[in-house]
C-alpha cells in the first residue's frame, strides 16, 4: 500500500500542469466557501447582536401568558420590578443585567396635535446594560436620564409630526390597567431614528420607567424584565435556572422566541449558502474527475505495462483513488489557509453594508477551526469519489490492449 501512495505521489509531481490546474480548482472553492462561511457567520452576528443588543436583551421574563395577549391588554399582567425581585434575577448565575420595562399604547399631545405613539418605559441605567445598541438608536439630543424623569425620546417623524424641538413641552395620555385614563407632561429629550434595529418606527417613544409607572399606576410594577447573559451558549441553562427560581406563575423567554424572524432570516441565509457551497463544491469535483480521467487516458500504456507485471486491477484502482485524495487534501489545505487569511483580513477591517432604510450595518466576519478542518475533510471525500469512475475505468482495461495503445 506505501508503495501504491509513493507511486501515486510521483505521478502527481511528474504530471505538473494537469497538477496544478487540478489543485486550483480545488483551493479555490475550498477557499471560496470558507471565506462565504466566514460573511455568512458575520452577517449572522451582526444580526444577532443587533436584535440581542438592541431591542430584546437575551431573555425575557413575562406574566405568565403574557406571549399571548401581548396585543390585547398586557397591562393587566404585569409583574414586580422593585430592587429585591430585580436582586433575584441577578442573582441566578450567567445573569450580567436585569432591566424593567413597561410597554403601552399611549396619545401624544402638543401645540393640538394629537397621534398614537407606541411607548416604552426603560430604566435610564439598567437598560443600556442589557441593550448597550438603545444609545446608538439617538440621533439628536441627550439619553435619558433618571435625574429628568420628564425627558422622553422622540422618533423623529413622531416629534416632527407633534412639532416638537428639543426642550419643548407635551403630554402623554394613556388607560391604566383598569381603564382610567391618566396624563403626564413630558418635554423632548431628544430625537431617534431606527438605526436598522426592529420595531423602532416612526411612532416610538422612550420614556422613563418611573414615568411610565406614575402614568399608569403601576408603582414597583412592570410587564417585562430583559436579562442580559454573560455568554450566548448559556442561553438554555439561564433560561431554565430563572424559570426554576421564579416558578410556575411567569414565563422566561429567549429572543429567540421573541423575534423568530431572525431565525426564519437565518435559515434562509443558510439555504442560499448551501446552494453555493454545492456549486463551488461541483466545480472542485468535476476538475478532480477531469483530471483524472485525462490521466487515465494519457497513461493506458504505463497500466498496461503495470498489469502485465502483477499489478492487480484493484490496486490500480487504489493509486488513482490516492492520487486524487492527495490533491483533494492539499488544494483544501491551501484553499482553508487561504480563505481563512482572507476571513481574518475582512474580520481587522469591517465590511460596511448600507441597508435599505440607509443604514449601515458593520459586519465581520469569522470562521472556526472546525470548519475549515470539515471543508477538507469534504473537499478530500469529493475528490476521492469523483476519481471513483476514472479509476473503475482504468482497472477495466485489458492488458494486451492497453500496451497496444498509441
């Protein structure tokens, strides 16, 4: 067998170009689709920590039904958001942050305009510890603050709309739990626009949580907490440690649950990268068949000679099978260094995309060891089955005709 690789090898480096054109094939599609891997893992981040970072936080913690009437009255379910049930949810291990707030429909009012705006109450200091991506949604003005309780975030159709400038006056008009309508004033604090997160729309409003309380009755109350989490891979065991600790009257969700559009975003994007991967991975396959049919052609007579001296046909079927398997593992080496490099130039530096709304989006993109070692693997078992049939076909010939061959 060591001498069938030996001989395979020799053949390899005899027959240079056909080598050479063979490994480009290959190095460049193991090297294509390791650095679409590394976009792919990228955009998925960025995707990810927009949504995590910027709108849901890891886990959320509800009412128990909460999931199911979000649209029809959650006020009603609401739950504690005083410093010792917050204490609880931070202390529950992988836990970095908790952050009360409270979600409603509201009126708006100033200089006699009046439109719906949709309004959350967020705690000034705990929620940009679990979405630290809320300060990059402020486009004019100052954040809020938990020494203004009456500064409110304004997205800027919505301030535009109400004819508010920054420090001018309002009110926001809102039922509390029990139908009793309710008012405060609030002054503009500054302005928002979506900066590509979701659900921030041209009639959001950011309030303080103490407003919000005082505007709904609902002192020491909430109708969600976001969690932050120290790692995403904690996700499950948190969500099940909360649930544990907080018992049957609440429900612990994951922002998977919650914007399960980025999953249903992400399994798209996985079935386009695996149409391509099947692509590149074809063109590698039929320069691997190519060549090694064009070397089975080229040498009938040195087979011939091979099975006139003893060599048995499935012998001459393994050095054709080796022969490929060695130009599958070194293209997808070359090709795995390859695209890795290129990966980690574009991760140092950033690919900035503008999306439709005219926001740019930072991707990096990154690619595990893991995977570079499976394209090789796959790259190596393509190669060896695309020999497959060359190979059959030269084990096939007949000795006599074989030395005969001009």
């Amino acid at each position: 067998m060591l001498e069938l690789v030996r001989i395979a090898l020799r053949n390899l480096a005899r027959n240079k170009r056909r080598t050479a054109l063979a490994l480009a094939a290959v190095l460049l599609s193991a090297g294509v689709m390791v650095t679409l891997r590394g976009l792919v893992n990228g955009v998925q981040n960025s995707i990810k920590e927009t949504v995590i970072g910027g709108m849901t936080g890891s886990l959320q913690v509800h009412k128990k039904g909460y999931a199911k009437k979000v649209l029809g009255g959650p006020l009603s379910l609401n739950i504690p958001a005083d410093d010792a049930f917050l204490a609880r949810l931070r202390a529950v291990p992988h836990v970095t942050a908790a952050s009360a707030r409270i979600m409603f429909g509201a009126m708006a009012n100033a200089h006699d305009v009046t439109t719906f705006a949709m309004v959350f109450g967020v705690d000034p200091r705990a929620e940009y510890l679990v979405c630290p991506h809320r300060r990059d949604l402020l486009k004019t003005g100052a954040g809020l603050s938990s020494t203004k309780e009456e500064a409110a975030l304004l997205a800027g159709e919505l301030a535009r709309r109400l004819g508010l400038a920054l420090g001018d006056q309002g009110a926001l008009l809102a039922a509390d739990p029990d139908g009793v309508m309710n008012g405060v004033d609030f002054s503009l604090g500054g302005t928002l626009g979506s900066n590509g997160l979701p659900g921030v729309d041209t009639k959001v409003a950011f309030v303080p949580l103490s407003l919000a309380q005082r505007l709904l009755h609902l002192e020491n109350r909430a109708t969600e907490i976001a969690i932050a989490i120290d790692d995403d891979k904690n996700l499950g065991p948190t969500r099940d440690a909360l649930q544990a600790a907080l018992g049957a009257d609440f429900e612990v969700t994951t922002w998977h649950d919650v914007a399960h559009i980025v999953d249903e975003v992400m399994s798209l994007q996985e079935g386009m990268f695996s149409i391509l991967i099947a692509i590149f991975l074809i063109v590698a396959l039929l320069g691997i068949a190519n060549t090694m049919l064009m070397s089975v052609l080229e040498r009938t007579r040195e087979i011939g000679t091979m099975m006139a001296v003893g060599v048995r046909r499935w012998q001459i079927l393994v050095l054709f099978i080796v022969e490929a398997a060695a130009l599958g593992l070194l293209g997808s080496l070359l090709g795995g260094i390859l695209g890795s490099a290129v990966t980690a130039v574009l991760h140092r530096q950033g690919i900035s995309f503008e999306l439709m709304n005219g926001v740019d989006m930072l991707v990096r993109p990154s690619i595990g060891l893991r995977y570079v070692l499976r394209t090789g693997a796959l790259a190596m078992a393509g190669a060896m089955v695309a020999a497959i049939y060359p190979a059959w076909k030269g084990s096939r010939m007949r000795p006599v005709e074989a030395l005969a061959h001009v």
